[in-house]
C-alpha cells in the first residue's frame, strides 16, 4: 500500500490538482475538530454509563482513535475504483508528514483530560 502511495507521488505534488486550501481544510478537520469532537463524544459515553468512568486507559484509547492520521487502506480503494489516486497521496502524505506532532499534542491533552 506504500508503494502505491508513492508512485502515486512520482510525478510530483504539483500535479495532483488538489489545492492547498483543500489539503489545509482536511488537515484542520482531521487534527483539531475531530480530536475535540471525541472528547465530548466519550465524556457523553461516560455521562450515560457506555463507558466506566474508573478505566482511565479505555477512555484514552476511545480518544486516541480520534486523533490518528486516515487508513492506508483509503489509498488501496482509490487504486483499486481508479478515481483520485494522486488526490489521495497526496493528502495522506500531508496527514502523515503532521501526525507525530498532532499526535504528541492530543496524547498530552488527552493524557491531562482522563486524569
């Protein structure tokens, strides 16, 4: 899945069509409001009992999910349907290149809001 990832990317980042506000959009919805949009998300699970409010590591992995970068699995469907392989890399290159500091960030928020 890489390497189709990649040689999606040989022609360059330029090509892909894909706009810059496009890849910043997805990037501030994928980073920001969906790792926030967990938090209420879990803190409703344990307000109507889904959730044990004494398992303070399930609620970090509950939260954690929201915060990863998009499947590598997106790109094997793009290839395979032939519709928006370059789109695709492009944007999980981006997602990628950005997920150890957004992760780093929200594990420490997440880290502070369970305990």
């Amino acid at each position: 899945m890489t390497l189709i990832l990649g040689a999606n990317l040989l022609r360059g980042l330029k090509e892909s069509g894909i706009q810059v506000t496009t890849i910043i959009g997805i990037i501030a919805v994928r980073y920001i409001f969906l790792p926030l949009l967990g938090i209420v998300v879990v803190k409703g699970a344990i307000r109507t009992g889904c959730v044990k409010s004494h398992d303070k590591f399930f609620q970090f992995v509950l939260l954690l999910q929201f915060a990863l970068p998009p499947a590598m699995s997106i790109g094997t469907v793009t290839e395979l349907f032939g519709a928006g392989q370059k789109e695709c890399s492009v944007i999980m290159l981006w997602t990628n290149v950005l997920a150890p500091v957004t992760l780093t960030l929200w594990c420490t928020v997440f880290l502070w809001h369970v305990s």
